[in-house]
C-alpha cells in the first residue's frame, strides 16, 4: 500500500534522519580533517543529539565546532530541528 502525502507535513521519521544525515555528511570533510568524525545517535523533538568521535571528541574547540558548523549545517537543511546537542 502506497503512502499518503499530505501537502505541508513534514514526515518526522526517517525523512528527517536521513536528512540530518545528510547534513552531517557536509561537514564531515572539515572534521576529518581534524582527525574527528561525528554521529548522529538520536532525535528527540526538535533537538539532535551527535556524538563527536577521534580528535574532536576531546578537543578544546568541540563546542564551537558542533555549533559554528554541526548546528548550522543541520538546522540550514532541517528547520524543525531547533538546536543540536553533544552526547
């Protein structure tokens, strides 16, 4: 049986973490880069949770990393995600 599309709902489910993931894989490049990776563990409402994986899971710079661009990428490209948080 074919799914319903409704006009104007957002599908929550793996719509969405499919497009977080998506998100993720934009910035990937610069954190590896940094001998880092992130992971998107979960989603809760409108917060994602990642996990900051290598370098970048003890670096001193992390929280301006998962803001400046973990945060920015994903809320560019899903709006209904409010804030990203650190697990």
């Amino acid at each position: 049986m074919a799914r319903e599309v409704v006009p104007g709902v957002e599908d929550t489910g793996m719509a969405l973490r499919t497009r977080v993931d998506a998100a993720l894989d934009q910035v990937r490049p610069m954190i590896a880069a940094d001998g880092g990776d992130v992971w998107l563990i979960k989603i809760e409402g409108p917060i994602a949770f990642v996990q900051m994986l290598g370098a970048c899971g003890g670096c001193a710079m992390s929280t301006e990393t998962l803001k400046g661009a973990i945060e920015a990428s994903i809320v560019a490209a899903c709006p209904e995600i409010e804030r990203v948080e650190q697990i």
